[in-house]
C-alpha cells in the first residue's frame, strides 16, 4: 500500500484545534545570557548522535522546529527517538515547514501522533498541477529544546544528505549545542513559537536587544538568540551582521550557502575591507541550486576590488550559515544572507561571544578556504558582452527588490496547523 504525501492530508480542515497564529511574530527581544557552555557541531556526523541522544535521555518536554525531515535513515531514527520519548510520558511538540516536510506521507506523520507527538504542519498546502505554491515565508528555523536544559540551533535538517556516505551531494553544515542560562531564552521563544505557555518578557528585558553590538565583552559563554519575523523583528539578523562589520577590527569571516545580501549589507562588508579588515567570504562553488552561485557571482566584482577575499568551496554544496568576527564574537543559525532569509523567511540565529569557540570555528573555517576552496579574483569573475551584463543588472536589482515585491502579493497569510492523524489513511 502507499502512503500519501502531507499535502492530501488537509490538516488544515480536519482538527478541532484552533489554528495558531503565524510563529515568530512575537515582540519578545532577548539579551546576553552568560555563563554557557557552547559546542561547533559540524555536519550530520556530530549533530545527529548529539540530539538523537539528548532526545533519549529527555525526561520530560522536547520541542523541535525543523524545515525539512525526509523519510530516509535519519528521518526514520528521528522518529524512532520521538516515539520513544512518547511512549515513556515526554511531552513532545514537533513543528514542521508545510513546504520542506511537504513530502513526508500520512503514515510516518499518524505513527509520531498516535504515540502522543504533538505535531503542527506550518503552512501547509496542496500541490496545484503538481507544483507546489507554498513557496514563500517559510518556517526556515532548525531548532531544538530537550528539558529545558539542553538546545540545539543551526543550519542541519533532518535528512541524510547532511551525512558524507550520501556522496557527492552531501551537504557542508554547522549547528551549536547550548547548555548554560541562555538555553531558557531558546526555550522561551520556541514555547511561544508552537502556541504552549511562556513566561512574559517585562518591558525592559524586552528591550535589551537594542544595545549596540559594538560593546564587546571580555568574558566568555556569552550567547544570545537572535530572529526574524514578518511581525516585529523583520530585519534584526540583518542588523547585527551591520554592526559587527561597523566594529570589525581584525578579522571577518563569513561561511553562507546563499550570499545576496541587500544594498546596505554589502556596503558594510566593502567598507571594512577599505579599513583594512581581513574579510574573507566564503561561498558556494558546488551549489545544490546553480541559481545561488550566479546570484552570489553578481556580487564579486564589487567586492573583490575593495578587497575582500572571496574563496569558493567546491568539495559539495555549502549549506552552512557561520561567521566570526575579530578573536571573540561568532553566529551560527539557519539564516543564509539573501532575500528569502533576510526578507521572508523565520530565522534564528544565536550569537557567540566566547573566544574557544570563535578560535574552533576559524580554524575550521582556514581549514575550508585553504585547502577545500577555489580562490576567486577580478581576473576570473564571469564577464561577457553587453547583454550578458544588461542582464546582469537587471537580475540584480531583480532579486534586490524581491521581498518587497513579494509583500504587496496578496499572499496567504502563514498559519501553524494541527495534524490530525484521523485526516488520512494509507490507500
């Protein structure tokens, strides 16, 4: 028998639950939390054993935000620890992306609810002429909280090409596990984020988000949650990668799977290459989606004759979203630098002042560009007639303007869905 995809389900109809309010538009700023212990976790080989196993010891709540979960050897032990964690009075809530988990079928999700998974399906749609046209403000967040105790947050789907036996087109990929104070922040926005009870941020923890970047701290296990919404946070990644460019002294390095980036980013990076900053950016050369090389490749020229180092990885699809700055600030999360995460998408990031960490995540990030990477120079940027450049420009200031456009569609308004496993049955 076979198993229908998510999109027939129509979860949407088919629970007595009330529908949740889009996640991530909620005005909650959070601040630096100190004292954390804080680990790179680089590709599926150091995260999944990491929170498979932190879900197995969880005695007693698990959320999980994710984009995409296939129904492949990593899919199936990820529900194989969910279910398990059920079964033994774990309360779970598990809330996917309708596009990115838009394939998973009707019997895989009904296996995790019938165990007790609380199970929410963000924006779920039906295919139209086979096209999918939930394409749009996607729940992009990979999140997750174990206990209150313990939370994982970055870049890494569920999913088997995040593994290297999947072969040439397994992904490059960071996340960071938190322990420490800063893991009630993660687990204060991913309560709210699935519709449970949170504690209420008082007006001036609300507003501590708005001290300036530029005051560096001297001490270490400092970490940070930072997002984006179509509410009240639309551009706050965004703006911290501005302000650590203002302040960059030293160094900066910036690892992005998707590099388009606005007007006003791209100036900040240029500028801290005319201070004489070491900017080096590195991008994809072996791209899962060639559109994102040729968008990034837009970019080169104005950025190469300012100075900036840009180093192309070619080994497989980037897929990560890190960078340092200086000796003692880092970020890791799901945002890439491009209209659809800067713009569109629910983003998170948590940001890092800790100088062990930030000295791991450069040296593997030197690793990366000196000797898996393809160095880029003006002499080798993509250059042709003067269509190919009118071209050029036009699909630049395109895409530049993009998520503006977008917002004036008269679009579906995202919503968190229930699943209910009564809502299909394998045929």
């Amino acid at each position: 028998m076979s198993s229908p995809s998510m999109d027939k389900t129509h979860v949407e109809h088919l629970s007595t639950t009330p529908a949740i309010r889009e996640p991530g538009v909620v005005d909650v700023e959070y601040g630096w939390q100190g004292n954390n212990r804080v680990e790179l976790l680089e590709n599926g080989e150091a995260y999944f054993p990491r929170v498979f196993e932190a879900i197995r010891q969880a005695k007693t709540e698990i959320l999980l935000e994710t984009f995409i979960v296939f129904e492949d050897k990593v899919g199936e032990e990820l529900q194989e620890v969910l279910i398990a964690a059920a079964q033994r009075g774990v309360r779970i809530t598990a809330s996917l992306d309708g596009f990115g988990c838009g394939e998973l079928s009707t019997g895989y999700l009904t296996a995790l609810s019938e165990a007790g998974v609380r199970i929410q399906i963000f924006d779920p749609a039906p295919k139209h002429l086979g096209i999918r046209t939930n394409w749009f403000r996607r729940l992009h967040r990979k999140i997750v909280v174990v206990d209150g105790t313990i939370a994982f947050i970055g870049g890494i789907n569920f999913s088997a090409d995040h593994l290297a036996d999947f072969g040439p087109e397994a992904k490059q990929d960071y996340s960071v596990e938190v322990q420490g104070p800063a893991v009630a922040d993660i687990h204060h926005f991913a309560l709210l984020q699935c519709g449970r009870p949170a504690r209420a941020k008082y007006w001036w923890q609300r507003r501590r988000q708005r001290r300036s970047e530029l005051a560096f701290t001297d001490h270490d296990g400092q970490v940070r949650l930072v997002y984006r919404d179509n509410g009240e946070h639309p551009t706050d990644i965004e703006e911290v990668y501005r302000q650590v460019l203002r302040s960059a002294q030293r160094r900066v390095v910036i690892a992005n799977a998707y590099f388009f980036p606005g007007y006003r980013l791209l100036r900040e990076i240029r500028n801290a290459a005319h201070r004489g900053v070491d900017v080096r950016l590195i991008l994809q050369g072996q791209p899962d989606m060639l559109a994102a090389k040729l968008a990034a490749r837009m970019t080169y020229d104005y950025l190469l004759k300012s100075g900036v180092q840009i180093y192309e990885y070619c080994d497989r699809p980037l897929h990560g979203k890190v960078a340092l700055v200086d000796e003692d600030w880092s970020t890791v999360g799901s945002s890439n630098l491009d209209p659809l995460s800067l713009s569109l998408n629910l983003e998170a990031n948590v940001l890092i002042r800790d100088r062990a960490f930030n000295r791991d995540l450069f040296k593997r990030l030197e690793d990366l560009s000196n000797n898996h990477c393809k160095v880029m120079s003006v002499d080798k940027t993509p250059r042709g007639r003067v269509w190919h450049m009118t071209v050029g420009f036009l699909v630049f200031h395109f895409l530049a303007q993009f998520p503006a456009w977008a917002g004036w569609l008269p679009a579906h308004k995202p919503r968190l869905k229930p699943f209910s496993h009564s809502a299909g049955s394998d045929t």
